[in-house]
C-alpha cells in the first residue's frame, strides 16, 4: 500500500476534520511505532507502520465496500440539494470514506446497491463490457403474458434511443409478478421494456447482482460491510 498522510487516514475513518486533527495531533495524541508525531502531514504505511490516535491502535482500510438494501424515496447518488442520498443515511464514520453508489435505481425503485470508493470494482460492475447480469422483482398492473417470455429473449425496441436491449430472462411467477434479469442497465429500461409491451411497473425491487443475492437479514435502508474477496467470489467476477 502507498504512504498515506496521517490526518487523511484519521479524517476518513470518522476521528475528524484535518484541521481538528492537525490540532489534536500537536498535543502529542498521535504514535506511529511508539513514537510521538505532531505532524499532521506525515506519511506513513499503514499496513506496515503502527498507528494510535489517544492510545487506540488504528486499522485502516483503503477501500470500503457496502451492500445496501435501498428503500424508495431515496436517491442513487453522493449528494442531492433536494432529496435524501443513499450516503445520506450512512453513519458518519462509512460517509467520511467518500463511497458512491455502483451504477443507480430508480428514486422508486427498492432493493440491492453496492457503494464503494473503489473506482476499479465499480467499473467491472457497472461497465457495459461485463454484462453482469442484474435480476428484478417485478410487479404489473396487467397480467404478465407468456409471449413476453420470447419477446424479451429476443430484445426489445428502444425508440428514443433507437437501440434494441440485449436479450433478457423473464421468469413468470403469478399473474403480475416476475424476475427479470438484465445484462445492461439502460436508463429506466425494466420499465420501458415492459411499457413497450402495454404493461406498466407497480413495484420494482432488485434482488440480485451475477450471483450474488440480497441479504434476507438487511431490511430496507440497512446495510453491511463486505470483505472484496468474498464479494467478487458471491458476485462472479
């Protein structure tokens, strides 16, 4: 790992601003390998360097990686004026790491979302050329017919953007209920695709990303950190 300055390290993890902690740090509250350092700017390793902030040993984790169970009425982004993030309601000490969301739901739309600060894991996610798959609870207000089935296999015809989606799985489940699962993440596209068919989505909540499912224990606006290993294993990349 890259040398990191300290109140940059002490900033990220909740302990403060770096100007607080630059104050702190001339009172001699700050030790890297039992030696006393007052200067907020130095750089240190902090997997081989020993670090303590008022005698308590630091661990640092360059990257946070969250999965989010995601209510509606919340917004897919770091920061809004107007409307509540889903950073909004991290705790202080996980907003402070400065994640962002992997790709976007709608502001109506439920269910599972990465947030991350590391910009090459979103990018294998979210990147067009990976075609993670993505599957979707949805609800209807029409009956759901058994001819979709093909017609989303095939793609469906975007006209505005005059591009055609890559082939979807539509898995009936009742009347007006299914999974669909997607390769790519167009804007509005499960509701467009089913708009095109004459149906419109009532309730849309994703429940899976490659392989990997959202938690049955994280009930809506809860979330857990993640181990990056486990996760590209459960996700498939």
């Amino acid at each position: 790992m890259k040398k990191i300055r300290i109140d940059k390290i002490l900033a990220n993890l909740g302990y403060g601003t770096r100007s607080s902690i630059k104050k702190e740090m001339k009172k001699g509250v700050v030790t890297v390998n039992d030696e006393v350092i007052k200067d907020s700017a130095t750089l240190i390793d902090p997997e081989k360097d020993e670090l303590y902030y008022k005698d308590l040993l630091i661990e640092y984790q360059e990257y946070i990686y969250l999965v989010m169970n995601k209510p509606a009425g919340i917004i897919s982004a770091t920061e809004d004026y107007n409307q509540e993030t889903v950073v909004d309601i991290l705790i202080p000490e996980d907003q402070a790491r400065d994640p962002f969301p992997v790709g976007r739901l709608d502001i109506d739309t439920e269910g599972l979302l990465l947030l991350t600060n590391d910009g090459k894991f979103a990018h294998k996610i979210s990147s067009p050329k990976s075609e993670i798959p993505k599957t979707y609870f949805v609800k209807t207000k029409e009956k759901i017919e058994e001819k979709l089935i093909k017609k989303f296999k095939k793609g469906i015809y975007l006209i505005n953007e005059d591009i055609t989606t890559k082939p979807a799985e539509l898995e009936i489940l009742s009347d007006h209920t299914a999974h669909l699962t997607i390769y790519e993440g167009k804007f509005h596209q499960v509701k467009r695709m089913f708009e095109y068919t004459g149906n419109e989505v009532l309730f849309l909540k994703r429940i899976k990303i490659g392989a990997f499912s959202l938690p049955e224990d994280l009930e809506p606006g809860e979330y857990k950190e993640m181990d990056l290993e486990d996760l590209e294993k459960e996700i498939g990349i």
